[in-house]
C-alpha cells in the first residue's frame, strides 16, 4: 500500500535551493549520498482538480500568511503579494535558483493525515 509521497522541485541551482530548505526553511532532511538531500514535509493533502494530464502543482501551507512573510522579510527572502482566494490566502517565495514556490494559509478544511 501507499506510505508515503515524493515531491520535486526541479532547479536551475538545485544546492542553493537544497540549503534554502535546510537553512531557512529548517526542513529535517537526509543525505541519500554526495550531498543530495531529501526533505521531510509536514503533514500533506493532495487535491486532484479537473485539467490537462501530468500538469501537477506544488504549495507549502502556513497557519499565518503574514507572520511567515515577515519572517521569510528577516531572512532577505523575497515574496510576492498576498492574494486572497477563497480557498486560501496566498503568496509566492522566490528561490535562491530562480524558481518560485507557492506558500498559502488554507482557508478549505483540512483532512487528517494517513497515519501507518
């Protein structure tokens, strides 16, 4: 049965990203060998939302927008503006590789998580 998921987040600098989620972030992670890092993440849903096939989305959720975008402005990390959707309020974190990755305060219930 499924125990687990995998996610990835491909990278123009994957080490500068890779310390972003180490350093700022403070993600746990482990060393599968030669430097290459894999992330706990916390708790996790997935939503599957009409669309074409093999397009796929990747967020981080918090339980305080702004309390993360200050913190994240402490850091010298660069967010986008807040937008409020329904479903939650949102924001962007710029990556040290040039990628963006969505942070958003879930306004949706949430489920439990699979315990195993």
């Amino acid at each position: 049965m499924i125990n687990g998921a995998h996610a990835i987040i491909y990278s123009k600098d994957a080490d500068a990203d890779r310390d972003f989620f180490r350093d700022v972030l403070k993600f746990p992670n482990v060393d599968a060998g030669h430097g290459w890092l894999i992330f706990g993440l916390p708790p996790s849903e997935v939503a599957v939302h009409p669309g074409t096939n093999n397009e796929h989305e990747f967020y981080l959720m918090c339980e305080d927008i702004d309390g993360f975008i200050a913190d994240m402005k402490k850091r010298k990390v660069k967010c986008g503006p807040i937008h409020d959707q329904p479903w939650g309020k949102l924001t962007e974190v710029s990556l040290p590789g040039g990628g963006k990755v969505g942070v958003y305060q879930p306004k949706h219930p949430r489920p439990k998580s699979i315990v195993r």
